[in-house]
C-alpha cells in the first residue's frame, strides 16, 4: 500500500460456500480474483439442476468479459451482466427442464479507492468501517423494498413468507445493456481502512 491509496496487490480476499443443512444442491458461486479486484456471488433461481446451471452461466459469461479489460469499468460491468443474462435465456429454450432458470448476482470490480458495483435480485454488498456495517445494494424484491423503505424490519423480512421473491433477475427474459429496471451499477468509495462482503441470502439472513 502506498500512502493512503490502495492498489490491487494490497487487496486481502477470501470466498467460501456452503449449502447448509436444510438443502441437497448448492446454487451458490462466487469468484475472487485479487489481480483484477474482480469479485463475484451469484444465486441461482429455478430449482433442482436449472438454478445451479444458470449460476454457471453467469458466472462463465461474466468472466469472460469482465477479464478482457477494455471500456469503462462502469460500461463492463454492465455488458457482462447483460451477455450473461442473454446466454442464460438462450440457454433455458435449448432444454425443458432448464425451462424458468435464472440467476441473482452482484459483481465488484475495486479499482485504487473505489469499487464500481453491478448488481439484480437479492444478493447483497455490505461496506464495513468504523465499526459500522453498510447495505450498499437494495434488493429488487417486495420485501427487501420494505425493509429498506423502514416498512417493516430486518427480523420481520428474515421471516416474510415472500421472502425469497424477486422481481428482477439475470436469465428469465432478454434484455439490452441500457435497459431500465434492469440491472444497478454505481461507484462507491472503497477506504484503505474498509472491508466489503458479497453474499447471497444463505447468509444475509442470519445477519
């Protein structure tokens, strides 16, 4: 690290999933690559074998592009999501049984002292500073609108019985990169003394 500016060869990063105990198939995945600041969760809708297939998808397609460095970070992270989601749809026609698949996903890119953030659905990014835990994504779900709009509480969304739905997802219909309602990306700051944690809703509800 040289002064107050952090550079990717200073990032620390770790990843790890785990289905529990209450499930057979894990659709979770997630990428950590420190040469690139390139970080990765990804959650897979559909059910049996076609949620695990579309995370895997994504995950290819969003590596593919996102490792070729060339455009704005912003404009990146944007047409990757955008390649994935297509490739998943295009996919889902080929065979019935991937019929509906889909994917939730967030992506980070750190580049020095900020962290460009795409993100759908209901994976999360938390900031960590000060002592103090940050939700910096909003999840594009009935209950996540009404947990962030302070309607009801995290405990209460914990235990909503439409907790798992989403309205907007990587995979169930085509889009364009520039589409609205589509996908979130912003820029934050990214401190030498911050942390960030991706995660899906294995483990946001538990926190």
């Amino acid at each position: 690290m040289n002064g107050s500016i952090r550079t990717v060869s200073a990032l620390r990063a770790a990843g790890d999933t785990d289905p529990g105990l209450q499930r057979d198939v894990n659709e979770d995945r997630f990428h950590v690559d420190i040469p690139r600041g390139l970080f990765i969760v990804i959650d897979g809708v559909g059910g049996q074998a076609a949620g695990g297939k579309a995370a895997d998808i994504a995950l290819t397609m969003l590596r593919r592009r996102l490792e070729r460095e060339t455009g704005p970070i912003i404009d990146r992270v944007r047409e990757a999501i955008t390649i994935a989601n297509n490739e998943i749809h295009r996919a889902a026609l080929l065979r019935p049984e991937w019929n509906g698949m889909a994917c939730v996903l967030t992506v980070v890119v750190v580049d020095d002292r900020r962290a460009i953030v795409g993100h759908v659905g209901d994976t999360r990014l938390y900031k960590l500073r000060d002592d103090r835990i940050e939700k910096v994504t909003h999840d594009h779900s009935p209950v996540g609108e009404r947990e962030d709009s302070g309607e009801i509480s995290e405990l209460e969304a914990m235990h909503h019985a439409r907790r798992n739905e989403v309205y907007r997802d990587v995979g169930s219909e085509p889009h364009q990169p520039a589409d609205p309602d589509f996908i979130d990306v912003h820029e934050i700051p990214f401190e030498p003394d911050a942390a960030l944690l991706l995660c899906s809703d294995g483990l946001t509800d538990l926190i």
